[in-house]
C-alpha cells in the first residue's frame, strides 16, 4: 500500500482504521475513505510532472493512489478521456463533455475496479463478486481476469445483453437474478461470508472510489488546474461524484487547485431518484426507492450506501439534484447522435439535466460546464435494433 496513506476513516463518524489491512464498510456500515499525508505528498509531486508520465492514462497519478508502487499497475490501455466541446449547440456556454466511453471495457466502472483489483492483488485476496447494472461487471471481470483472479458477477436478468454477454466472455462467472442491483447485492453479500468471496460493490470496498478519484485529478489536469462552474454526473451509487469531490479537497490541501469547487448536480431518473427526492427535503439521507422503473440502467439504484456523501457535496457546492424524464432521454441521445455526438442514456440524461438548469436559471451565460458521458452509446440499444 501507498506509503504516504497515514490511515483509513469511516466517512460519516471519522472514527480511524489501520491500514494494511483488508477493510470494507466502516462499523457504522458506512464507506471508508483513505486518507494521505497531503502535505508530504504535496513536497515529494509537482502536479506539471503528470504530463510526461510514461503510464496508461489515469495510473499516471499513482502517487495519490492506492497502490503500493508501480509494479502493482494493472492496464488494459487506459486513457485521458477527451473533452469534446459542444459549446457551438448552446448560447453563451461553454460545454464539454468528458467522454469515459473510450476507457477499456467501455465505461468508467474500468477506473474504480482497475484500483479495486489491484489493491485485492495486492492483498492476496482470490475471488471477487460484485452485484451490477452492467457495466461494473463487465470492468471487474476484464480486470480481474488480467490480474489472475476469479470473480463473480450478478446482475438484474433484465441488463443489456451485451453487458451480460460481455462479462461471461471477459471470465467471470455471470448470474442473471429476478431483481435488482439491491437484491444481487443481498446474495453478494451471503456469498461474502460462506464462500469467502471478496465484496467489490460500490463504496463497500475503499478502493473504487480511489480510482473514481481519478476522473477529478484528470479533469484539473486537462483544464490546466481551473476546475469548471458546474459537473452534471449521472448518479446511482454515486461514487463518481464522491471520487471527483475527494479529489478535489485533496488537490487543494496540496495547493494544486483554488476555491471555490464546481457546483455538483446529481442527475437521476424519474424512475428512480432517491437522490433527487432527499434533496427536495433538505435531507442528508435518503430512504430506498420503491419499485424503480428507470430505463438508463447505470442510474438504477434504488438505494446508495454513500448517500449523504453524494447530498453533502451537493449542499456545499451549491449544487442540485435533477431528475429527468427516460423517454426525454433516449430523444436526447437521438438528437444529439445526429449531430455526431453519441452518448450512452445515462451521458444524455446528464445534457438534459442541463437543459432543465439553464431553463430555471441556475446555470448563467458565460459558464463553463463539464458533462459526463459514463459509457461508450455503442453499447446501448438504438433505434431499429432490438436489446
Ligand atoms: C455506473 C454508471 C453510472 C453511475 O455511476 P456511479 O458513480 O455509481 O453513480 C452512470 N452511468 C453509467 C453508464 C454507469 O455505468
């Protein structure tokens, strides 16, 4: 492990664990964050040396990683994903889209699971399960079957086929179940403790959300250390934004980064938007959402275990949470694809979300806004082929 992390910290009541020691949900059932000696760190790396590192994308920042040292990279190619301006389809915005579909494996899931099994290599744990939408899976069984461990997947029966198809054909052993990403985590977790699994979900392992972090560190890169006014993320577990928020605190303890933060919008569907819902009530917490219909899969997730993290961010960026409609959705996706730009659903949500904030004014002429596209559009069913 990363010699420059003093310890482990449950993210809601601080109380401290050691590290060097395989951990997952704090005592309070709740998501540890690891925690690094910022200011030694901040002595030992300069944030212009990232851009003649020789490493695949995102492992270029190693140093505030995990990891124990290069030798425990594990890559499938991975890159700086673009931001593509698409300023030129609104008045007076600068827009970008930070396109995570070029990423291995097609998705973002590759930066958080990459982290995940490297660390579980690192640790000499053997098999890893994990309960997904989709996209999750396919990235834990293309890294863990490049690192040489087992892994198992379980997934709704109704996920895209291709995610299903792809995680069978990328080594792990794939489990369709008649529920949802909750109930697959249920059985994750039974398996955890009679099979000795290791139980990779979102934020029930610290590790995730140390590679999500990256997308935060990669951005400021690619902005020259000017963050933008506002990220619209499409959230279901929410580790993306937790990650780029971590990030963010952490660049600017070491001087890299100046305040104020971009403002963090939380874009859900109406189909499922816990978030959103808690939000409304000023809440940090939100209650489990009854029978999801929403159809952008990655953004499924009735309940998130690092909730409050997600509204904790929101509140203090100023931001919001925005549900958007699923058949406004999949008529974003076509009107954008017809300008050549293809996003998965869930990226789509995210422009649309946008269009709802620069209606009612929380979004002002002349700012610059950074939208996530999770995942590549090919994966997703178009018009006029089936799932
Ligand atoms: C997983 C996923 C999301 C949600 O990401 P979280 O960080 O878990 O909130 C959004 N879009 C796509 C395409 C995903 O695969």
């Amino acid at each position: 492990m990363n010699s420059y992390i003093t310890h482990l910290e449950c993210s809601l009541t601080q109380e401290t664990y050691p590290k060097d020691t395989v951990l997952e949900l704090s005592n309070a059932g709740r998501p540890l964050l690891v925690k690094y000696d910022l200011e030694a760190l901040s002595k030992s790396i300069a944030k212009e040396e990232f851009k003649d590192s020789p490493l695949p994308g995102f492992w270029r920042y190693y140093p505030l990683l995990p990891i124990s040292s290069q030798e425990s990279i594990i890559s499938l190619g991975e890159t700086i994903t673009p931001l593509i301006n698409v300023s030129k389809e609104y008045d007076n915005l600068e827009v970008l889209i930070k396109d995570e579909g070029r990423l291995p494996t097609g998705s973002f899931k590759a930066r958080g699971l990459a982290l995940a099994v490297a660390m579980a290599k690192e640790f000499k744990l053997e098999h890893l399960a994990i309960p997904t939408n989709g996209n999750a899976g396919a990235a834990l069984a293309a890294y863990a079957s490049r690192a040489g461990l087992k892994s198992s997947v379980y997934c709704p029966k109704d996920t895209p086929q291709i995610n299903i198809l792809e995680t069978k054909l990328q080594g792990a052993e794939t489990i369709l179940i008649d529920g949802l990403i909750n109930d697959c985590g249920k059985i994750v977790l039974e398996g955890k403790q009679s099979q000795g699994w290791f139980d990779v979900s979102t934020l029930k392992e610290p590790y995730r959300l140390e590679g999500k972090k990256t997308m935060g560190i990669e951005l400021a890169e690619q902005l020259n250390w000017k963050l933008p006014d506002a990220i619209f993320y499409p959230t279901g577990g929410g580790t993306g934004l937790i990650g780029m928020w971590k990030a963010f605190h952490e660049m600017h303890a070491m001087g890299w980064i100046e305040k104020p933060f971009p403002r963090m919008y939380a874009v859900q569907s109406t189909g499922c938007a816990p978030i959103v819902k808690a939000f409304n009530k000023k809440e940090r917490f939100a209650e489990l959402w009854q029978d999801p219909t929403s159809e952008p899969w990655g953004i499924r997730v009735p309940v998130a275990v690092g909730d409050f993290l997600i509204l904790d961010a929101i509140y203090e960026s100023n931001g919001s949470a925005i549900a958007v409609d699923d058949s406004a959705v999949i008529t974003k996706r076509n009107e954008l694809a017809s300008k050549g730009v293809m996003l998965c659903p869930e990226g789509a949500a995210t422009a649309l979300a946008l269009d709802h904030a620069i209606q009612n004014g929380e979004v002002k002429p002349e700012e610059q806004v950074v939208l996530f596209n999770c995942a590549t559009g090919l994966k997703y069913p178009m018009p006029g082929l089936p799932n």
